[in-house]
C-alpha cells in the first residue's frame, strides 16, 4: 500500500501491532559480540552538530555501540573537530 499512488496512509492497530513487534525484535537480537583475546579491537567514532556515535570492533564483529544526542548549547566546537 506504501507504493500505490493516491492510497492515503492509514495508522490503525495492525500497523501499531506490526511497529511495535518489530520494536521488540530489535531490542531482543542479540548481534553484540564477546572480545576474544586482548588484541585487534578498533574504535570507530563520528561526531556532528546534532550528536556522537561511538562503535567498538574487533575483527569485523561489533562489541558495543553507543550514540548520545546533543542539544546545539551544550556543543563545543572542540567536540566536533572544530
């Protein structure tokens, strides 16, 4: 229905159901690995006006992933690369 044109989009209990399972799927996939061993980890870390993501790997698998919103404010031109 999404890609029909002049099909008005509707929110009704089955897209809320639908939203919401999905939701729960996502929280509960466990797709964060284990550190093996001390050596081969890799931080990648991205900053922008709006927030900062920060991802720690090691080989190829993703061990923790952390992001934070920022308001414009609280911002240092130093936190971004400035």
């Amino acid at each position: 229905k999404l890609t029909q044109k002049k099909i008005k989009f509707e929110w009704g209990d089955k897209q809320e159901a639908a939203f919401q399972l999905l939701k729960q799927k996502l929280y509960s996939a466990s797709i964060l690995a284990l550190p093996e061993g001390s050596e081969d980890f890799v931080a990648y870390c991205d900053a922008s006006i709006k927030g900062l993501g920060v991802v720690l790997m090691q080989r190829d698998k993703i061990l923790n992933a952390q992001t934070e919103a920022r308001k414009l404010e609280n911002i240092k031109k130093e936190d971004v690369g400035g």
